[in-house]
C-alpha cells in the first residue's frame, strides 16, 4: 500500500479480517529515522496457521507514513481466505 490515506483506506476494511488485525499481538519492533517494523503473532483464528508474520512502516521525508508492508505465509490457509484477502485491497 503507497500512501497515508490508501493504507488508512485499505486497514479500515481489513483489518477485522487479517492475521495482524484484531487480537493479534506484538512480538519486537525496531525502527529508525525513516520508519520500522515489528514482528507479530497471529490473531487467534489464525494462530493454528499462520503463526506469525511481520509489517514494516516507511516514512517520507515529512515523517508521515509513505508505504506499509506486510509479509506472511499466506499458502497456510485456504484459497478461499485468501481471495477474500485480496477483494479487501481493491480500492
């Protein structure tokens, strides 16, 4: 996701529905100047499958949030699942 306002789009749908959303928890985080990242453990409808992941932050050069990145091992759930992740992003 590129941009404040279409990560705050894209999170507000989501979020309810990822592993990193509602009842996951923080592992680490680290971070600089330009941004960071933390490392997650699943909410808990994913736990048995996905696990953990991880999400990082980049700033621009005014310290707002320019992009957010997210990796996981989606093929540890069903097809299903994961085409109703992707409708999520359509903006």
């Amino acid at each position: 996701m590129l941009g404040r306002l279409a990560i705050e789009r894209y999170l507000g749908r989501a979020l309810a529905k990822l592993p990193y959303g509602a009842g996951s928890s923080l592992l680490h985080v680290v971070g600089g100047d330009m941004g960071g990242g933390c490392e997650w453990q699943a909410a808990p409808n994913y736990r048995a499958s996905v696990r953990r992941g991880t999400s990082a932050v980049t700033l621009d050069q005014d310290g707002k949030i320019a992009r957010l990145t997210t990796v996981w091992d989606g093929a540890m759930i069903p097809d299903a699942d994961i085409k109703a992740l992707i409708l999520q992003s359509l903006d």
